[in-house]
C-alpha cells in the first residue's frame, strides 16, 4: 500500500544526502511553498563515514581555485566543474559557518571544523535538517527497490512504499561498508537501465611483497617498518618497468603496508596496474633535495670523522627506525667492502624500491574508483539521461578526488545541484 506520494525522496543520509536536505532547509526555511522531501537512510544514525572522516577531524573541503583544485578531481574533471562553480569549497564554508560551525584552514589549503570533531560537521547537517521540519527524515530504512513509473516507486524498510515525482541517490559507494555504504545504489541504478563503470578501491595502502607471512601474520619488516613516517621524500611508482606517476610529500609506512599523503596518491594508478596483472613497484627517493655527488661528499666527511661501516654511516643518513629494514632490503651492502658500500649506497637511497604485491581491499579503503556511468548524466543537473526525473550525487557516480577535502566537496557540490535542479521542475 502506498503510503505518501513526495516531491523528492533522497536515498541515503551520507555526506551527500545530508547536504541535499540540510540545504533544502536552509533555502526554503523563508519561502512559503515547501516542497515534501523525504530521506530514507540505511543505518540507526545518519553520517556514519562523515563521522569518521578525516580521522575524526573531517577534513571538509579545500579552499584551493579551480584550477588547482580540478587536478585533484578523477576521472572527469570537467564533469565537476559546473558543479564545482554553482556550490563552491567557498560556498561549503559559507554554509556550514551559517549554521554555526566555525572552521579553520590548514596546511594544505585544508579546511576542517575548529573543533576538530568530524562529528560536529554532522551533528549541524542533522540539526539543521530536524529543527527546520521541511525535510522528513527516516533512519534504520534501507531502500529495497526503486522503479519508474508516472511516479518513482520507492520500497523500503521491509514493506514499506513510497511513491515519488523525483529521486536523488545518494547512496555512496563500496568503501568502508560497514558504515552502510555496501553499492546499493549500483544496483538501483542498473535496475532502471544505467551501466556502472567498474569499482576499484582508491586512496588504499599498498602491500609490498615480504609485508606479510605465508599465514597472513605481519612480517618482520612489516613490523620493523610500520609507524615509520617519511617527510618530503619523492616517489615514483612504476608499472611493467615504467614510471607512471611521480609525487612528492609524506609517506606513511602501517601495519597494512605504504600508506599517508603520498601512498594514497599513487594507489589510483597502482590498484588499476595491479588489478590488470602489471607488476608494479614503488621506488622511493629518500634524498630528493641532494644530487648523488652531494650524497657522496656527506658520506665521506662522516666517514673522517666517525667510524666508516655501512651501518654508521646509513644511520647518520635516514631516521632511525628506517636503519634495520634499509640495510635488510640492500643485503648486497654488507657483502662489500666499506669503501665500496659508500659508493653505492647514493645510489640505494634515492632508489629504494618497493615491488607491491597488493592492496588493501574496500573494507579499509577511502573512496570508491568507478561508480554510476558519467556519460549517462547530465553535468548541469545531475540528472540520468536515461529515466527522467532520477538523480545522482556523491560517490555513487564514477567520480573520485584524491584526499586534501575534494571528495567531501564532491558529495556537496553534486549533492546541491541534483536538488537545484530536481526541485526546480516539481515546484
Ligand atoms: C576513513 C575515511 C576517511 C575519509 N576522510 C575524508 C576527508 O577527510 N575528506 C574528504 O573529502 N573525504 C573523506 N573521505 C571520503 C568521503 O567520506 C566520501 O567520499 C563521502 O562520504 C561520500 O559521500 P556520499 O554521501 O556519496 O556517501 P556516504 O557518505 O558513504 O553516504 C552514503 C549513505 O547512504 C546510505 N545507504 C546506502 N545504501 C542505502 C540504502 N539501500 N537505503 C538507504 N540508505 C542507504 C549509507 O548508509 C550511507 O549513510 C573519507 C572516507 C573514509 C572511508
């Protein structure tokens, strides 16, 4: 039995989701024709990813221009870019400090909450769209099933049946599902006629070979190496022999293998090789700011003055903890003399090569690669160009950033013009 017929249901109360009911709060908290807007989500509580965003500080967006910010923004920028301008990372912030968050900027051109509480960013998504009663919101309703026809037929919740004139999914994608983003939307969106671009973890921790025992206990290297943080070191990553990508910053070094600004910046490509049967590896320039020559001559004032064994002179030349595992990857150094050990070791840190067996799979990744194909939506409204009147925002669709705040902004932007523009034709 149909229960309500609305304007708009929105399916999934994620970053995207909230972001389209809180801003259809704030847009016609003050116009006296309301639209009926219903949003259905999965879980107990809303926001379950926004919490946990940014480990635990949200990093929302990024204030950098378009330009900047569009290099960022995979696999078609310009697909993002009307989006982009019509709900700016400045327009992010002008939003959330209207409803009371104050923000900060940070290394990085990173905006966070000042509180530093991703939770906070949620709490005045929820807040808002629950004290402006505009937009009525259901947790613990799983969307079942959509299908067209005069109307959108929306069951959820195990029997029950609403019928919509437009329908937004904003279901996420496959990372992290046990916050409730597990690709439903995919199906859904299959199910009217869509084709979905195949899904790949992205912005994951790659893992070298000899991370892991035959039993899938951490190696000794692994643990020698992980809590290990590298600064402003440049990394290459190499596909069948190839330099592909090459990017400069910090590397994290985990229990799950390279990790941090850089290892995720360098997994989109990675995972895509890997998943092809390429064979892939990271060389990692420990030195970047010093030419082999200047490496050598460091290495011969430190041998006059102190002892000369490969072991003393590595450890004057990188952290501490780096030490054991450097000397345990480059075995052939304490087969040589010490003499020819300096020799090659400039070599050895400007070269240090990791060859990546795998990759941390969607339970533990932070976006989704692939998604909802692009090519059968409108850029300027986020809607299908196959069933009229349904719309997509976040990431469900094909469209990904790398970290610094672009896919939060991502989830916002499409978010605000799929209700722009879905709510223009109802009202
Ligand atoms: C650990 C981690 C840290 C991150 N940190 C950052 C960061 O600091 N900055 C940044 O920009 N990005 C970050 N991201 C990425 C960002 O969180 C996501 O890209 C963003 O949340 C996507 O928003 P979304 O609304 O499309 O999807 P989600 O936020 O995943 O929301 C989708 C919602 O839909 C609901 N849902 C799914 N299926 C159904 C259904 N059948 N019926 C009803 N509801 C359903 C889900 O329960 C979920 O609540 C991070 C991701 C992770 C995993």
């Amino acid at each position: 039995m149909v229960e309500n017929v609305y304007d708009l249901v929105i399916v999934g109360g994620g970053a995207a989701g909230l972001m389209a009911a809180a801003w259809i709060t704030e847009h016609y908290k003050n116009i006296p024709e309301k639209p009926s807007v219903l949003l259905l989500e999965k879980m107990y509580r809303p926001g379950r990813k926004l919490n946990i965003t940014g480990k635990g500080r949200c990093n929302i967006t990024n204030t950098r221009m378009w330009d900047e910010f569009s290099v960022h923004i995979h696999p078609n920028k310009q697909f993002f870019k009307n989006a982009f301008y019509g709900f700016s990372s400045h327009d992010t912030m002008d939003f959330f400090t209207g409803l009371g968050l104050a923000l900060s900027v940070e290394r990085g051109q990173r905006v966070f909450p000042k509180s530093m509480r991703a939770m906070d960013v949620t709490d005045a998504l929820v807040d808002t769209i629950r004290s402006g009663r505009i937009v009525e919101m259901k947790t613990d309703s799983t969307v079942e099933t959509i299908a067209k026809e005069e109307n959108f037929i929306v069951k959820y919740g195990g029997g029950h049946t609403v019928l919509s004139k437009r329908l937004l999914i904003a279901t996420g994608g496959l990372s992290y599902p046990s916050t409730g983003s597990s690709g439903d939307g995919y199906a859904m969106a299959i199910s009217v006629g869509h084709s979905i671009v195949s899904c790949r973890p992205s912005l994951t921790a790659l893992i070298p070979s000899g991370y892991t025992e035959a039993d899938g206990s951490l190696s000794s290297l692994a643990k020698s190496l992980s809590g290990l943080q590298l600064k402003n070191v440049s990394v290459s990553l190499m596909v069948n022999g190839n330099i592909v990508q090459e990017e400069f910053g910090d590397l994290d070094f985990t229990t799950s293998g390279l990790e941090g600004s850089l290892g995720f910046r360098i997994s989109r490509k990675a995972v895509e090789a890997l998943d092809f049967g390429q064979k892939v590896a990271v060389v990692i320039d420990l030195k970047p700011a010093l030419s082999v020559q200047q490496i050598q001559q460091r290495i011969k004032r430190e041998a006059a003055i102190g002892n000369n064994t490969v072991k003393y002179l590595v450890s004057r030349l990188l952290p501490a903890k780096l030490v054991n595992p450097f000397l345990l990857l480059n075995k052939q150094l304490v087969r040589v003399s010490s003499a020819e050990a300096a020799e090659q070791l400039p070599q050895l840190l400007k070269n240090f090569r990791f060859n990546i067996l795998s990759y941390v799979g969607f339970e533990r990744c932070v976006v989704t690669n692939g998604g909802v194909s692009l090519k059968e939506i409108s850029q300027k409204t986020m809607e299908s160009k196959i069933v009229e009147g349904l719309y997509f925002a976040g990431e469900v669709l094909d469209l990904d950033g790398d970290t610094g705040g672009y896919n939060l902004q991502i989830a916002f932007s499409t978010a605000v013009l799929a209700v722009q523009s879905a709510l223009q034709q109802t009202l």
